[in-house]
C-alpha cells in the first residue's frame, strides 16, 4: 500500500517540484548509502505554497532545514498532516529531500486546540514509513509533534531530537486560568525537555529559558535557525521602490507576518501615528495574511478598526501574503523594519530584512535579542512601548548616516551567522554526535552478540556515511 501511495503521488507532485519524478526516483536509487532522517512537523507543512497560503517560521524552518540537511549528505523525509484532500501526498523538493503528507483526522484545516486529538492516527501512518525506512533519529518540530516523538523514542531504538519554536510557559501567563490542552502542552513540552537525546534551542536566550522556566535538566544545544541567502540580498532600493510603484520620496516602515495579537501590530500602528509631521509622508505598509484555521482575520479586523480610529488609512497599506519571491523586493525598498512582537522565539523576520540591509527596530525580547544587534544592525525597544517604536522609527528615518552604516552591518552578520547551510552543518554534528553516543551507550550496555547482528547493522547505518566525521564511530568502538 506504502509503495501504491508512493508512486501514485510522485506523478502528481506539487509546484516546488524543481525536476520531473522520475529524474528524482532515479537519483534516490543513485544514492543508497545515504543516511535516511526523519523531520516530523506534524502541524506546520513544509511544502505549503507560500505564496497562496499563510506561512509561518514552523513551515519555512522545517523545509529549509530539510533542504539544507540533504545538500549536506543526509537523505531527508519531512513528515506532516495533510490538510487538503487534493494535496498530493509526496512533494520531493530536491533529490534527497522530500515532504510526506500523513492521513490524520480530516483533510483539512483544524482548530488549534483540536490537533492533539488526532496525532495517534499520524504516529499510526507514521510507523509505516519507519518500518520500510528505520530512520535511526527523527528531528521534531513543535510541542504536538514532540509528543509524537516520545511515543517513538519509548517504542523503537531512535534517537530524538526536538525543536520547540514556541513555548506554552511563555504563551500562558502565570495565574491565568488555563484550559486542559494548554496544561497537557507545558507537560509535554517539560517531558521532551527531560527526555529528548537533544534539543535545539535557536538563541542562547531560548536555552536559559528552558533551564530557568521549565526544567533543569535535558540536554540543549544552540543553533540558530537560517535565511536564505540566494532569496534574501541587497539590491538598489530605487528598483525595489520602482517595483512597487512607491515613490522615492516617502520613507517607508515594513511589517512582514501574522495578525496574531502577540505579534504586536497595534503598537507599530499606534508608534507610526506618534511619528513628527515632517515624516507626514512616511507610509506603512503591512505585509502578511491571516490563517482560516485560527481567529485571526479577528485581529486585521481589529488592527484595521484602530488604523481607521487614528485617521491613517491614506498612509498604511495592508498588501496581504506575499511569498519568499517577492519579499526580498519589500524589505529592499522599507527603509525599516518593525517588528514589535510581545514575544518572539526566533524571529525570521529580522534575519531577512537585515540580509536584504534594511535596518530592524524590533522588541527586546526572546530571539531577536540574539539576532539584531543594536546600533549596528538596527535597535531593540521594549515590547509594547509605542513612544520607544515611535522614537526609534523615528532615529532610523532621519539619521541617514547611522541608517546608512546600518545598512551595510546588517546583511554582513547574516552572512557570516545565519545561513541554511550553516545551519544544516551545525545540526549534522548534533545528530552525528548524539548518534554516536547512542551506538557507544548500546555498546556498553548490550555486547554486541554475534548471533544477534541486529544492533551492529543499525549502529553502522547510524552517521551518515559521506560526512568526514564518520570516524567518530571509530572512536567509540
Ligand atoms: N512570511 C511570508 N509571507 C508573508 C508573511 C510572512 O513568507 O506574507 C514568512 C516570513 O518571510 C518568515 C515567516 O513567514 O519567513 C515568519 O517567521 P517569523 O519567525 O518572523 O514569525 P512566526 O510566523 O514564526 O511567528
């Protein structure tokens, strides 16, 4: 059935099918000596087409990490929920990289806090790939497909590696009365911690929170999620601007992202409204689409209501989503970006303005405190202060000398930190590590029994064979 699934849905593969399938099938067969991982992201598809549909850092980290991993030798399956009956089951993305849409609840978009309920049948349709594939370590992503990841981790002899992107200690506050969902997610996020081989946290702020709030131990590495750097570059604004029909005369301020409450557009809105009459011509413009599976077109309702509250209409654009070939375009022709998020785990945003040398104002706060350096690349304000947004929109529109050095500083640290690549190298040592250990632990503890070769062959296919380091098997045995 496994196989009929396969191929049936290999000929009709979705849009980011760069190659015919079976130009893919047959360079998969080329390489058998790969070493296959699973990525598990149960509730945010990798293959989404960001361009129709709302995407999220979820979506673009997993499928960019999945990409990246496989150009450094891995053989790569993304595993997620399908939510459109239509949607072809197997999106391959490059040779060795492909998305897996699983059977789960129904075909289609469900409420957030229905999704917990459903992830036995994907650990079911899940277990069919594993038992074809014997991924030695799945990668997962987000507290739902965690619990996915311990059911594995508790039945087969794999290794777990967990990234949170966000966190429900942060997302509830204390003494608020929570719903039973939100409980079952701060315990299960807690039980990954502590029992995950590893977990990837994105910024060293990421790491003490999960010490500080969560639990003391677990063992968590930092790595920085990635931008792209072939899709996010400079250019000249004036083509960008000409691109856009905006004039060269209008500063411009840039919000890429969700309307979701705690991504903070009221304080830009109201921060844009504080801005000196002589930057009466400065325009906003708003960037991003709402998600029909949450309450969300409630909050550009609501954002709409104060812009018309204020009297901005004339001077604030709502542009809708736009996707990842079309970005770059925006962020080149903003002369700042503002993200003014309550909380923000990681913060994709700010790398791709600044790689594109657009200059960030953003929240002091979770991973943006990590990625935007101030006075260099941009500057930090307090979430939620609209006289600090408003101050600090304020400096970079009118001090065109800093704003100018900003510009120059900004894509030179995404470069030199945050490529995919990069990315995708420092996690192959984590999984490589953590893979090694796993081999020298079963060593210790179960001698390997000639008539039993069962753990012998599964710690040889364990590090993937065309990394340098594979000696580290040698080291351990
Ligand atoms: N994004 C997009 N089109 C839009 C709005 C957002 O492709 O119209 C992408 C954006 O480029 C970024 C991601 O969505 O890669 C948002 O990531 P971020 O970490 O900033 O926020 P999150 O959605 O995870 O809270």
């Amino acid at each position: 059935m496994l196989d009929k699934r396969s191929s049936a849905s290999a000929q009709s593969l979705g849009q980011s099918q760069p190659q015919s399938a079976a130009a893919h099938s047959s360079m998969r067969n080329d390489a058998p000596t790969r070493q296959a991982i699973a990525l598990i992201s149960d509730d945010a598809d990798p293959a989404i087409d960001t361009n129709r549909q709302e995407a999220g850092e979820r979506n673009i980290y997993v499928r960019r990490v999945g990409e990246a991993l496989a150009k450094v030798g891995w053989r790569v399956d993304m595993f997620t929920r399908r939510t459109d009956p239509d949607a072809p089951t197997v999106v391959q993305h490059s040779p060795h990289c492909r998305t897996i849409r699983l059977d789960a609840g129904p075909a289609a978009l469900i409420p957030r806090d229905q999704r917990f309920d459903v992830l036995p049948e994907f650990l079911e349709d899940f277990l069919k790939y594993q038992s074809k594939e014997h991924y030695p370590l799945v990668h997962t992503s987000y507290w739902t497909a965690g619990w996915v990841g311990l059911q594995l981790k508790q039945q087969h002899n794999l290794q777990l590696v967990h990234t949170y992107h966000s966190l429900g200690v942060l997302k509830y506050q204390p003494g608020v009365a929570r719903s039973a969902i939100a409980d079952r997610r701060i315990d299960i996020e807690q039980q990954v911690l502590e029992l995950a081989d590893c977990i990837i946290a994105t910024s060293p702020q990421e790491k003490d929170t999960l010490h500080q709030l969560m639990s003391a131990q677990g063992t968590v590495e930092i790595v920085p999620a990635g931008t792209d750097l072939d899709t996010f570059h400079t250019m000249p604004q004036t083509e960008a601007r000409q691109r856009l029909g905006l004039s060269s005369q209008e500063p411009m301020v840039l919000y890429v992202g969700r309307f979701d409450a705690r991504k903070g557009i009221e304080t830009l809105v109201r921060a844009f409204a504080q801005l000196p009459d002589s930057l009466h011509k400065a325009r906003l413009v708003i960037v991003g689409g709402d998600d029909p599976a949450q309450d969300n077109r409630q909050e550009r309702q609501r954002i709409e209501r104060i812009v018309r509250e204020l009297q901005l209409g004339d001077r604030i654009d709502f542009v809708g989503q736009v996707g990842h070939e079309r970005l770059p375009t925006y962020y080149t022709a903003a002369d700042v970006c503002v993200i003014p998020s309550q909380y923000e785990p990681f913060g994709l945003v700010a790398l791709e303005a600044m790689a594109c040398g657009t200059p960030v104002v953003a929240s002091n706060t979770g991973g943006l405190r990590f990625t935007v350096v101030p006075e260099e690349t941009g500057l930090l304000v307090p979430p939620e202060d609209v006289a600090g947004f408003a101050k600090a929109i304020e400096r970079v529109l009118t001090d065109q000398i800093w704003a100018q050095k900003l510009k120059s500083q900004a894509p030179a640290r995404v470069q030199q930190n945050f490529s995919w690549t990069g990315v995708a190298v420092r996690l192959s040592d984590v999984y490589r590590r953590i893979m090694a250990q796993s081999i020298s632990h079963e060593q210790l503890w179960c001698p390997i029994n000639p008539a039993e070769p069962a753990v012998a062959s599964a710690s040889a296919s364990a590090v993937a064979p065309d990394q340098p380091e594979s000696s580290t098997i040698q080291t351990v045995s």
